[in-house]
C-alpha cells in the first residue's frame, strides 16, 4: 500500500507521514487529512501538514540506502 509522503520544508527530501492509503482512498475529496504532524527523519523536527501537503509514495520509489 503506498505511503503518504510529506516534503520536509528544510531539506526538500520526501518524507513518510506515517499513513498508508489506496490512491482511491486518498483522492476521494471528502477524506480529511488535516492539522497532521509528523516528526521528520530528514531534519529532526515536527510538521504540521494536511492533504494539500501531502503526495502519494509512487509504485516506483525506492528509498535511498542507508
């Protein structure tokens, strides 16, 4: 199931918000996703994000290695 993902406004990297939806589940326009926040593994801090923020992880990415 693909992850939602946020950028991290402080290193512009992808990050995961911590859900995980169906690309049906998450373009239906009465599912909210606001006031969300997320402790990010890019920079360290929290963020606040709602659907508007918020992409789907594509079938395709890999995460880089650690």
């Amino acid at each position: 199931m693909p992850r939602v993902m946020i950028r991290c406004p402080n290193t512009q990297k992808l990050v995961p918000t911590g859900f995980a939806m169906e690309k049906n589940a998450f373009d239906n326009p009465t599912f909210d996703l606001t006031n969300n926040t997320v402790h990010c593994p890019a920079c360290g801090k929290d963020h606040t994000w709602s659907k508007r923020d918020a992409v789907l992880e594509s079938a395709n990415y890999k995460p880089p290695p650690r």
